[in-house]
C-alpha cells in the first residue's frame, strides 16, 4: 500500500515535470511569433496541456478504454459482445445509430467525472452484472464520426479521447483501409504511446479464413505501423457480433468461420488493463508520448525553416 502511493506520488511529480517542459516550450513559441508553424505549434501545445490537466485531475480514477472508429465499423456491437448484454449500446444499420457516448462501468459513481467533462446530455452510463470484475476499468463507447451528424458528433468524440487512456480503435474488417478513418485517427493517435493502443479489424467472419490470416491482417499491421509510426498493443481480428448472446445471424449472411480474437481483446481489458496500479503507469507513458511529440515536431519544423528563425 505504501509501495503504491509512493509509486502514485513520484508518477504525480514526473508529470507535472513534463507539463513543465510543455509549458516552456508553449512560451519560447510565443516568443518566435514570426515563425510561421509557431502559432499551430503553441495550439497543439495549449491543447496537449489541458489534456495533462485532465490526466492529473483522473489521476486515481478507473482507465477509461475508448471505442473509436467509423460508422458500422461494430463499435457498439463490440461493447455491448464485451459487456454481455446485447442492446447495451444501439446497434444497426438505421444511421445514427450511437448519438451519444454510452460508458460500461461496475457503478454509476465510477462515471462521474465524465459526465462533468461531457455534460449529462451528452452520455449515458449502464452498469450489468459483467461489469463486477472492471474494477479499474471504464468502457465506453462513441457515436460515429462519419454520419450525417458528424457536426454534433465529432466535438463529442475529441472531447472523450480527451478524456481517454486506451483507444481501441476498430476498423471495418471489409474495407480496413478507408483512408479517411486512419486520417481521422493519426493527430489522435499521437497523444498515445503504443501499448495505450489496441487496433481492432472488425466483421472479419466476412472474409475468407486463409486470406484473413494470410493477407489481410499482416498488411494491416504492416499499414498501421506505417501510418501511425507506433507498435500498438496489439492488433486483433474480430468478429464482435459472433460474441453476442443471440448474434441473430441473417440467413444469407452468416460466418464464413469462427476464427477470430476476441478472446485477446477480453484477457487484455480484464486483466492487463484491469490490473491495479495500470492506470498511473498507462497516464505517465501517455504524458510522456504527448511531451514527445510535441518535442519532435517543433524540431522538426525547426530543421526545415531554420533559415526563418
Ligand atoms: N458480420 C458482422 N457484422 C457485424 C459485426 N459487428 C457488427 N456488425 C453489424 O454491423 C452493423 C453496425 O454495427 P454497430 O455496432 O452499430 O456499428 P458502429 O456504428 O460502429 O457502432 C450492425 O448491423 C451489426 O450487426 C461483426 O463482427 N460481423
Ligand atoms: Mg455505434
């Protein structure tokens, strides 16, 4: 118990030093007004600091593992195969179908300083009986980002990365590579270090078994390690719906086979993720990556204008 405060107080002190470092760097860009990239730079800055605040704020609360990802990608359907309750989240075809962030968690209270952050109208808190063992965990699901709510939609959703320490993000098992979806995600992505990452290829009952295995997944990999510059946590095929209790499968459309990981994905939210003392370490190394980053893009703009300076 000790060991763990003394633990949690020298991870509180390292990340007030790295918003200290991102504070200085925020200033010496105010002071170079005439550069050019300074004022996008102080902004990422600014926006990296409320974040930190924010991380410092929840800096005992439950992990907040995010569901980010197109629309019909089975966002929903994946939260609600996780939490064991088929209508937890709407699902379906109907767009919008997820309007608001919908959170799983073991008490109402757990969800409390979301619902401050996000406003009340703008989430909806379920608890079940599967939730009993998420003792350090928060699930929650985001409306989609491609529809034609997207207006509404996408303020909600940037605010609730905000809030995040985990992204699972899901991609559609049958057009994985939707140039706009990973676009969408990469400014995210980079506010995270790789193991807060979790990349899941969803509806992969769709696709052949061998090309699923042989191709598919390996160029994923492949694709998003180059787009993001990150080796996520893993990254899993999935067929989230095979995991409902009733999957109601349309005749015409049912499972091409039963291969898939969600077993992986389950194990990692309810044991690593879950795991007491994960969350302050997961916040520290987050803080570290936005502090990285953020280090590495001034300088990098910095090599190719330098003669502007
Ligand atoms: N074949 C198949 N369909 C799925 C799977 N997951 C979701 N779906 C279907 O895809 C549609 C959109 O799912 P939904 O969860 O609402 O997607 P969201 O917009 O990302 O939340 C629904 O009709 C789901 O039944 C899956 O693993 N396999
Ligand atoms: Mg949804």
């Amino acid at each position: 118990m000790i060991d763990e405060h003394k633990a949690r107080l020298r991870a509180l002190g390292e990340l007030e030093s790295v918003r200290a470092e991102i504070q200085g760097l925020a200033e010496t860009l105010e002071q170079v007004t005439l550069w050019r990239p300074a004022a996008g730079m102080g902004k990422a800055c600014e926006e990296a600091l409320v974040m930190l605040d924010r991380l410092a704020e929840r800096f005992d609360r439950k992990l907040v593992v995010t569901l980010v990802g197109p629309s019909g990608s089975g966002k929903s359907t994946l939260l609600n195969a996780l939490s064991g309750v088929d209508n937890l989240s709407l699902t379906g075809h109907r767009r919008p179908t997820t309007q608001n962030v919908v959170a799983f968690c073991r008490q109402t209270a757990d969800a409390g300083q979301l619902v401050e952050a996000l406003g009340e109208e703008t989430i909806q808190i379920k608890t079940s009986a599967a939730a009993r063992d998420l003792e350090h965990v928060i699930l929650i699901d985001t409306p989609d980002t491609d529809s034609t709510h997207q207006e509404r939609h996408i303020p909600i959703i940037h605010k609730a990365i905000g809030l995040s320490d985990v992204l699972i993000c899901v991609f559609d098992g049958e057009n994985p590579k939707r140039r706009d979806h990973t676009d969408f995600l990469t400014p995210y992505v980079r506010l995270f270090s790789g193991p807060s990452l979790v990349v899941a290829v969803n509806k992969c009952d769709r696709l052949a078994e061998e090309e699923l295995t042989e191709t598919i997944m390996p160029e994923f990999d492949r694709y998003i390690r180059d787009a993001w510059s990150v080796k996520p946590a893993a990254v899993l095929c999935l067929s989230a719906r095979s995991h409902l209790r009733h999957p109601a499968w349309d005749p015409e459309a049912g499972p091409k086979h039963a291969r898939d990981q969600f077993d992986r994905l389950h194990h990692l939210i309810r044991d690593t993720f879950n795991a007491s003392g994960y969350s302050v370490d997961r916040r520290l190394k987050n803080a570290r990556s936005i502090r990285d980053y953020l280090k590495q893009a001034v300088g990098e703009e910095a090599g190719k204008e330098r003669r502007h300076l």
